[in-house]
C-alpha cells in the first residue's frame, strides 16, 4: 500500500511583545558591586531606573508560507501462524518558511552582521535557509504468538516533525524590520540605562533596500535561524510482553524508549558569559565583530532529549457490573533546559525541555505515574441482581446507576536550585546555587521548608553554580476523578428513540492539595516555601450535566 499527503500552511503573526513597553528594575542597580545582600529591587523601581527596556514597534504586516509533503509505502506479511511483520517506509519534506512578499522575513545573518531581507537581492524568499530532503523514516513492528495465552510485541520508528511557535513560523518576522522590538541593556549591572522620564522614542520604520541587506540598528533585539535548518525528529521503539492469566485478566509489561533529535532549541548567542570585568560589552561575541551589544536570539534545531519507561498494564472483567484497568510507568526523561546560552551542556538534566523557559522553573519528568481506571453498574434495578421486581417509577429513580472513576497518583516534577542576585556570575542569564557537599537534600518535607536551603550555597565570583540541572522535585500530585449518571429511555410511536442523562462529576473529588514548585531561588527569605498550586491542578470541581439525545 503506498500513500501521500501534501499540505501548505499560512500564518499570519504578530508579536508577542507588549507595544506599551516592559522594564525591568533589578537590585543590583541599588547595590554594591559583589554584595549579593545589597541593594533592594523595589528601591530601584522607585527611583525610577531600569536596567533594561523592550518595545514592540509595528512597521508592517507579515505572512508566512511553507509546504510539506510526505510519501510512504506500507506492507503487513504473515510470514507464519505465529508471526506478524508490519513494515513500511515514509519520506517527508518541509520546506523552509517562506515570506508572501519580498522583504517579509528578516533574518541576522551572523557572519556578515547583517540582516538578510527575503526575496531582495540575492537573497532568497527563505532568507537562503535550506532545508533537507532526505528526510526518510523506516517502521518496523512484529507480533509473535509465543503460546496460546502469550503475545511479544516490538517494533522501532523513525518520525520528522516540524514544532509549532517559534520553530516554525514567527522567528523570522518578530524582528526588525518587520517587526521592530527596540531593546536596550545596560553594560554594566550596576548602572540603569536611562533614567525612565528619559526614555527614547521608538525608531521609525526602515526604507528596504533592493540588496536584501540591511544593517542592524542600534537598541534592536536581533533574531537568526541556522540556514542549514536540519527536520527534527524522533526515534522510537518498544518491547511488550501481554499474557492471559485467567478468563478475565490480562497483563502486560512492556519497555518503550524514545530519542529525539535535532530538537527546536532557542539562546542568546550574544550573550556575555561569567567574569569579573564589568563591562559585560568586551564578552558579547558580536560586540567585537560588529558593535552589537544586543541579544541574539537564534533557533535552531540543536537539542537531544531522550525517555525510557517501564509500563505495566492490567486489565479486570469482574463481572458485567465491573471493569477495571491499572496502569504504572516508571520512566526517566533527559534534556536540555534552556538557563545556560553559552554552555549547553550545563542545561542537561532529568526533565529538561525546551518549553522550560516559558513554563517556569519545573521539568516534565514523573519518575513513576500510576493510573487506575473503572467503570460500575451498580446492580439495582429491574432486570439486575438486586431489586430486580421494583415497580418502573421506582426504578426510574432508582435504578441503572452507573459509576466510573479515574485515580491517578505521580510523583514530582523535577526543578532547579538558582540565586535571585547575578552579581556573583556577573553575566547576561541566572546564576545557579553551588551544591554544598555532604549537605542532605531534604530534612523535612513540608510547604513551608520543602528542601534544605542549607544543601546549597551562592557560587564565588564569576563560576556557574554546580547544582546539577533538575536535581530536586516537587510535590506528588494524587487526583481522583469521579462520576456518577443515569440514562433514562424513552419510547414514543412515531419517535425516534429519544434517551436522556444526567451526570454529576467531581474533579479532585477529595479536594486534596497538589502544591506546587517551592521557590528554587537559595538567598529569598522564602526559599523552600511553597505557595500555589501545580499548574493545571486545580482544588475540588463540581460538574452537572443534563444531556438530551434522539
């Protein structure tokens, strides 16, 4: 069986930057050089002196094309009784993102320092990104029936995939000139860069020139995207092993494992790293080639992450009033965290991501995710077990209620150890806390003193902590879902069947507590102490539903 798909996607973007403008009032601006005691971000704020200060400027409305297409061949053999192969191969290609008219995407082109303009001059409409088109993917599984009760499965994969957001669409036109975001950063930590009655207006829109070159102007967030842009993509494979163990019982245990690479991955390669000079100008990388003390921000396809789990799975036929499904994953996830520009390999760590950046300080790996499912007829009414002769009225009310319920129960997510202050790092990211050796990581676990602060210290001058990357974790979360209904039939001549159920649901039904990541930052007063909730674990939800079908 051979197949195709092609498809064309536009996007319309604007950008995610505020157009009324952002500051930022760190206190290091009232502090003393090397103190990390010193100085009081509130102080700065009311003295009116930034250290930083970023605004969207709309010069002119940007489109977006790409075109994908993919291709694949597929055969399932029955190579005996016992065995079943299913193989096949795809091949995709994703075009690099093109602008609907010249001059539409813009793109930093770090070897020459300038700003490359789509479809002016020599340069192409993809702004000479380049794509592959290489991009093929075999598939293979097999099912061998080892013995009348006991199935082994395996297979492996290969998929390409494009991200959504910045990896596609967006970087490209959220810059200038398309759309200029002014950015101005101190060059030193310690000094503002304006007082904020002063701030400058924003730069006007540029006339394009017809040599698709355009130099970068001054106070402008610069962004660039590899032109090699490699497809990410993904690898995958899994053992499972599924046994019969009675009339009503299966069982299965099964090792899955994923590695994903050249993964969507966005830094600052314009950033300073650490050292005791204060002029954080000298260890920008474009400052001396070009005069570009601005930040950079490049995406590309550069990251790996890597999952193996355990899964174990069984499933229960009680009887026809009951069914039952548990599920247990014990599984690790490694990646790239995003804190780190001018060290990649100090981002690595359980649970790293590259969404980190946006979702806060937590990782995505849950050690061990147990779920358990059911489904209850309870057996009352006409026609069941019990209460099998009540009258219809009465069974109108009281009988054919069912009941189903989800329990889930995972462990922590993981999070980082960092300090609040940079002025031990003295560079353009976060400072990470040293690991204080010996020093336990926890004492005793509560929401106002999750983990020892003590186990970690604030680095000497100018060295990225050495607490590792996700080395802690959050509280569990433990959430049963449950729900009760009942359907009422009704029959008429002439009708269609027309049924009608109510069903009451209670998320979180035991109202239990899933707190949040504490604060990771090792000198705020409040480190250790937790004060929100996981995002998405909200307390008890009641719901009530009236459904109405014919």
């Amino acid at each position: 069986r051979c197949l195709s798909d092609w498809s064309s996607d536009v996007c319309s973007s604007d950008l995610n930057a505020s157009t009324r403008g952002n500051f930022s009032f760190p206190q290091t601006i009232t502090g003393i050089p090397g103190d990390t005691n010193s100085g009081m971000g509130m102080a700065t704020f009311l003295l009116g002196l930034p250290s930083e200060f970023d605004r969207a400027v709309l010069a002119q409305f940007p489109g977006e094309r790409q075109t994908r297409i993919g291709a694949y061949a597929q055969d399932v053999w029955r190579a005996s009784p016992k065995l079943t192969v299913n193989a096949g191969l795809r091949w995709d290609w994703f075009e690099p993102v093109k602008s609907a008219h010249p001059g539409g995407l813009a793109n930093f082109d770090v070897n020459s320092g300038q700003i490359l303009l789509s479809g002016l001059g020599t340069v192409s409409m993809s702004t000479n990104v380049v794509t592959p088109k290489d991009d093929f993917s075999p598939r293979i599984g097999l099912a061998y029936k080892l013995t009348e009760k006991t199935v082994v499965r395996t297979g492996f994969g290969q998929s390409y995939f494009s991200s959504g957001y910045d990896a596609t669409f967006y970087h490209l036109t959220s810059f200038y000139p398309i759309i200029a975001q002014q950015t101005i950063t101190a060059s030193n930590n310690y000094v503002p860069v304006f007082p904020i009655e002063q701030t400058p207006v924003g730069p006007a829109p540029p006339a394009l020139p017809s040599s698709g070159m355009l130099t970068p102007p001054k106070d402008e967030l610069l962004k660039t995207r590899d032109p090699n842009f490699k497809t990410e993509n993904m690898y995958s494979w899994n053992l499972t092993i599924e046994r019969q163990l009675d009339a009503r019982t299966t069982l299965s245990v099964g090792y899955v494992g994923t590695k994903g690479t050249h993964l969507s991955y966005g830094k600052n390669i314009n950033a300073a790293g650490p050292s005791s000079d204060t002029n954080l100008n000298d260890r920008r990388p474009f400052y001396s080639k070009f005069g570009i003390s601005e930040a950079v921000n490049l995406q590309g396809n550069i990251a790996n992450e890597n999952y193996n789990g355990l899964v174990v799975k069984v499933n229960r036929h009680f009887s026809k009033y009951v069914g039952i499904s548990s599920n247990y994953t014990w599984s690790k996830t490694l990646g790239y965290y995003q804190y780190n520009p001018v060290d990649m390999k100090a981002n690595y760590g359980p649970g790293g991501n590259t969404n980190a950046y946006f979702e806060g300080s937590s990782g995505i790996d849950r050690a061990s995710i147990w779920t358990t499912q059911y489904t209850l007829l309870l057996p009352f009414g006409r026609g069941m077990k019990y209460g099998s002769s009540i009258s219809h009225a009465e069974d109108a009310i009281l009988g054919g209620w069912q009941t189903s319920g989800v329990w889930s129960a995972d462990s922590g997510l993981p999070f980082t150890p960092f300090v609040s202050s940079g002025a031990t790092l003295n560079a353009d990211f976060g400072q990470r806390a040293d690991r204080v050796s010996g020093a336990p990581l926890y004492q005793s676990k509560n929401y106002n003193h999750w983990f020892n602060v003590a186990a970690f210290s604030i680095p000497p001058c100018c060295q990225y902590g050495d607490a590792g990357d996700g080395m802690l974790r959050g509280p569990h979360v433990f959430k049963p879902d449950l729900a009760l209904w009942k359907v009422w039939q009704i029959e008429a001549p002439r009708l269609e069947p027309i049924s009608i159920q109510f069903r009451a649901e209670a998320f979180n039904a035991f109202n239990h507590v899933n707190a949040g990541i504490p604060n990771n930052n090792i000198d705020n007063p409040a480190a250790g102490q937790i004060t929100s909730l996981q995002s998405g674990q909200p307390m008890r939800e009641l719901q009530f539903g009236l459904h109405l079908n014919w």
